[in-house]
C-alpha cells in the first residue's frame, strides 16, 4: 500500500482515539466531488424513508460503493485503509456506505 508522503497514521489515530473524528485534507479532488455529486443526484428520488426510524422526509441511498467508481475509489484510498487496518481486525468488510440527504417536513 502506498501511503500518502504527508499522511501521518499516528497523529489520524490519535485524533480518532481522542475525538472520534479526523479530518483528511483534500481527501476528494475536485472531479471527484463533481463525480460523487452527479452520481448521487442521478440515484435520488426513489429512496425516501417508509417508517418513522427512517424519517419520512429523508432520503437514504445505501451501498455507495456498489453505486459508482469514485465510491470505490474513497474506500480504496490508501489513508483510509491505512486508518482501517489500524483499528479493525484482519479480513474486515467494508459494507455501510452511504448519502443521507433530510428534505424538509
């Protein structure tokens, strides 16, 4: 795995550990914004939710990562698999992935 040069797993991890979140910087370029965007709005519309859980007014898309190559692309990013190595055991399955979008009402 070919890690990012500026990338450091250690500092990303303790972050995780300490807040809960980390941030990569430009994780995304530009085209690939643009690409994530035109996918998501192509695949909405049809996935409201049914039960109160769900929320009537929101729209769930799940398995991005089936959906379209820049999702694969984001989970195949060396950073984040270096991070998911780091906190998951060996063999995990990357299975939630996933664009939320809470419409009005």
């Amino acid at each position: 795995m070919a890690e990012d040069a500026g990338f450091d797993l250690e500092a990303h991890a303790g972050r995780l550990a300490r807040d809960r979140y980390t941030v990569l910087p430009d994780f995304l370029s530009p085209r690939d914004i643009a690409e994530a965007r035109a996918r998501i709005d192509a695949l909405s519309g049809a996935h409201r939710g049914r039960n109160p859980s769900d929320g009537y007014a929101t729209e769930r898309i799940c398995t991005l990562v089936a959906r379209g190559a820049v999702f694969e692309r984001m989970v195949e990013d060396p950073r984040v698999l270096a991070l998911l190595d780091r906190f998951l055991l060996p063999g995990y399955l990357l299975t939630a992935s996933q664009s939320i979008r809470i419409h009005p009402g």
